[in-house]
C-alpha cells in the first residue's frame, strides 16, 4: 500500500469537485494512524459510498451529502484504541450526520458504549485487531433516523460483544453488519426493542469471509410491540464462505403478552405498572450490561419515561 494522507484528501477533494463545484478546505495535515488509511479510500470511493462523499481536511471535517451538506467539528471522530479501557462514543446531538471511525488494536479489550437519542444519520465502523475484543453496548431512547455500523474481526482471535436496545415510538433503521475476516474469531450479536408506536426495521448481517475458519458467531433480533399501530421488522442474514463455522439467528416480533399482564394484575399489581415490568424485563439483559453501573438504573428510568411519551 503506498498511499498517503494527502493522496486520500487530494481524492476526497476531487470528487467534490466534481459533484458540487469548488470545496473550500483547509489544508493543514490530519494526524491520523496509517491503519486507517486503506479504510479512509474505501470511503471516498464513489463506488463503495455513492451517496456519500468525504472531503477531509483537518481535525474539523466537511460531509457533502448529494442531498444537504453539514459542516461541524467532530462530525467525524478517528479513535484509536490501545489499551483496556471504557470509551463513551455517544453521537453528538444537533448533527445531520456522524461518522466515527474506531481500531482496536493487537490485545486490547475494550468496552464502548453509545446512548443514541437524536434524529441523525450515523455510521460507525469498528476495526478489532488480533487477539482484541470489543464489548459494545447501544441505546436508543426516542431516537429516529439511520443507525448502520460495521464491525470486522480483523485478525486471528478478535471476538465481539455487541448488545443493542431500543425504546420508544419513533421511526427507526437500524443496519448492523459484523464480517470475520480472519480464523478463531468470535461473535456474538443481540438486538431487542420496546416500540409504542411508528415503526422500526432492524437488518442484520453476519459474514464470514473466505478462510476465516474455526469461526463462532450468533445474531438475535427481538421486539416487543406494545400497540397495533406499532410495527418492527426484523430482518436477519448470513454470508458464509469459509467450511468450518458455527453461524445461527434468530428473530422474533411480537405484541405484549396480555396474559402476562392479567398474571400481575391477579397479584394486585396495577395495569401501567404490569406493562412496565415486562418491558424493564425485555430491555433489562441489555441495560444490565451498561458498562458505567451507576447510570444502569437512571438509564431504565429513561427508558420507561420514553415510553410514556410515546403513548
């Protein structure tokens, strides 16, 4: 690979150019690992993204949109991570649309959490090193828009914890896609949702790439509809081109069990109050893995004050 920074910027700058006339950037160098460069030409590849194009300049990034354009610091976050640790990548309100770009390097284990209550679009892509494990953790309380994140095993023994909640009665799309790209890795996916109302369609994908043997990895999609007008799709899938793999999902859609709730009203406890402990029930596997405890309990108050101002 002999490509630099300044080849990928020059690139991102002529395709702007092309798309929307003169782009304005400043071109001060963007400190960023030689890791990442192979991703960032995948992203200003107009193949790749054709609705999208990045010009990237300094720690300040422009995202030309062919439908609108955003101009904000931090829109796009590059996080390296190379030691054990907690990283809070929730997405920054007010933003049309958010990219973060995250490595984990060579034996790191890292938890990452995100609580996701905006209108956004947003993209992350996570990059697991050999050997390292990502534990991620994801919320979204109210939130509407586009949520797509893709998470590749990069190298041998790379493992992943992915759990995802979603609360409220907003229009939602959720895309997660995790690719094994190396032998012995490991993956586990769980999604589950609470909706009142509006719609949600989560779409998940498991691949595994050619010679990535002796891979494990498991996708489970779960809602629970609280009204008729509430709708969620699930849609689950797999992409197996290695022989020695153990790959599965499964996805359920449901409404409220009305004689779970008659159970607990038998026992003298209220109607409202009966919904909200199945719903805690639902969502609480995820929350319990919240990785800051002290913000568990506020964070399933939340959830069911979301509720309430969906219905």
């Amino acid at each position: 690979m002999h490509s630099t920074f300044a080849s990928v910027r020059e690139e991102a700058h002529a395709l702007a150019q092309r798309t929307l006339g003169t782009v304005a950037i400043n071109n001060a160098p963007l400190n960023i690992p030689q890791e990442l460069l192979p991703l960032l030409e995948r992203l200003v590849s107009p193949t790749a993204h054709p609705h999208t194009l990045l010009a990237i300049a300094t720690a300040d990034a422009v995202v030309i949109d062919q439908h609108q354009r955003t101009l904000g610091e931090r829109i796009i976050r590059f996080i390296v991570l190379d030691k054990d640790g907690h990283l809070d990548i929730t997405p920054l309100p007010g933003t049309t649309l958010e990219l973060d770009i995250v490595l984990i390097k060579h034996g790191v284990h890292a938890t990452l959490s995100a609580l996701n209550t905006t209108d956004a679009t947003i993209r992350q892509e996570f990059m697991i090193d050999h050997d390292a494990k990502l534990t991620l953790v994801v919320g979204h309380l109210g939130a509407a828009g586009t949520y797509t994140r893709q998470s590749t095993l990069l190298g041998p023994g790379a493992s992943l914890d992915d759990k995802e909640f979603v609360v409220g009665g907003r229009d939602l799309a959720l895309d997660n896609v995790v690719v094994h790209a190396a032998r012995h890795t490991k993956g586990d996916v769980l999604q589950c949702g609470v909706i009142s109302g509006g719609s949600a369609t989560a779409t998940g994908m498991l691949r595994v790439l050619p010679g990535s043997q002796d891979t494990k990895t498991f996708l489970a999609e779960k809602w629970l509809l609280l009204s008729p007008d509430a709708r969620a799709k699930a849609i689950p899938g797999l992409e197996i081109e290695a022989n020695d793999v153990k790959a599965s999902h499964s996805a359920t859609v449901q409404p409220i069990d009305e004689q779970h709730v008659f159970y607990l009203q038998a026992r003298g406890i209220g109607k409202d109050e009966a919904r909200a402990m199945i719903v805690e029930g639902f969502v609480g596997p995820v929350i319990d893995n919240w990785p800051v405890v002290a913000e568990r309990q506020t964070l399933r108050e939340r959830a069911l004050a979301t509720l309430g101002r969906a219905a």
